[in-house]
C-alpha cells in the first residue's frame, strides 16, 4: 500500500510537470496545478485499489494516471482566439 501512495503521488507530480510544461498558457498557476494533479492521482489509486483489491500495483497505477489526467484537465482553460459573438445575431 506504501508503494502504491507513493508510486502514484509521483506519478500524479510527474502528469502535473508534464503538463504545466507543454501548456503553461492554458493552465492555472504551479500552487493549483502540482496539488490538483497529486491528489487526483491519490484519489485515483484509492479508488483503484478499494475496486481491484491489494496486489494490483500496475491496475492501481493506471487508475491514478487516469483519475490524474483526468483532473488535470479540468484546469485546462480555452484560448483567448475565440471569436466572440453578440445575442442579437
């Protein structure tokens, strides 16, 4: 269970740096982006593990990749090109 808390809080940093790194534009600051990322990831290898059981690590990696990705998107803001439009059109 240490291994899996462990594995997936680095995992959950590891998702964030990737993140921040390819869209830094588009996504909140580094004090939102690092915890959002980590507990999504932690969330992710809780839940994982209560459904699957102990001795799945790489099933319970995968869930707090997925929960992680899945989280981090959220932040994810829309660019600034959109056209904007009035009511009466």
């Amino acid at each position: 269970m240490i291994l899996e808390a462990l594995g997936s809080v680095l995992l959950g940093l590891a998702l964030s740096w990737a993140a921040q790194r390819r869209l830094p534009d588009r996504l909140p600051t580094q004090r939102v982006v690092y915890p959002a990322g980590t507990l999504g990831a932690l969330f992710g290898a809780y839940l994982t593990h209560t459904a699957l059981g102990s001795g799945h690590l790489l099933g319970t990696l995968l869930g707090a990749a997925f929960v992680a990705a899945v989280t981090l998107s959220l932040l994810i803001r829309p660019t600034t090109r959109r056209l904007r439009r009035s009511a009466a059109v």
